[in-house]
C-alpha cells in the first residue's frame, strides 16, 4: 500500500472505530452486569487473555524467545508474589516482574 493511499484510509479507519465505540456506550446502558450471559463473556474474556499471556511466556517468538526459559518463569513468579502481597495491586506487580525480568537478564549477560 503506497503511503497516499494509507492517508487516505486512515479516516475512514478512524470513522469505523469510533462508530464501534459509539454503539457500544449506546448498548452498555442496557447491559445488565449481574447477568448470565455477561458473566460467561467476561470469563471467556479473562480465559483468552490468560491463555495469551500463558503462551507468550512458554512459547515467546521474536527477541523474548532469546531469553531462558527459567528467566520468564521466575520474573512472572516474583511479579505474582509482590501482586498478591501488595493487595493485588497491578501496577506494582507488572513494574516489579518486569523490574526482575531485566535484572535476571543483565545478570545472566556474558
């Protein structure tokens, strides 16, 4: 695609997206959150982000595939310990995984 023809689709891109957006705040006003069907999609929601972020770590491609294995684990297992210690606080939890992440790797370089 020459770069025009990306400027040119680019508001139709934008148009699309906020149309999307648009109708979701429309209907989340109708949305029960209590509800059956809700429940199940926030599940499947959570089920697919795990599953993703599961796989990331087990089975990285690109520049994190050239990191050990033991490296990942072991940050994803100091960033859950600090997670849950600290009231299930995310933010804190993330930082510090990826904080353990990058030590444990500039400790490995040669």
């Amino acid at each position: 695609m020459s770069e025009s023809a990306a400027w040119i689709a680019l508001p139709g891109a934008v148009a699309i997206s906020f149309l999307w957006r648009a109708i979701g705040v429309a209907v989340s006003g109708r949305i029960d959150p209590s509800s059956d069907v809700f429940l199940w999609v926030q599940c499947v929601a959570y089920a697919m982000l795990a599953g993703l972020v599961s796989r990331m770590l087990i089975l990285p491609t690109g520049v994190l595939a050239e990191s050990d294995h033991w490296i990942r684990l072991a940050a994803m297992g100091v960033g859950l310990a600090v997670f849950f210690i600290l009231k299930r606080n995310m933010l804190i939890g993330i930082l510090t995984s990826v904080t353990a992440f990058l030590l444990l790797q500039y400790i490995q370089a040669p």
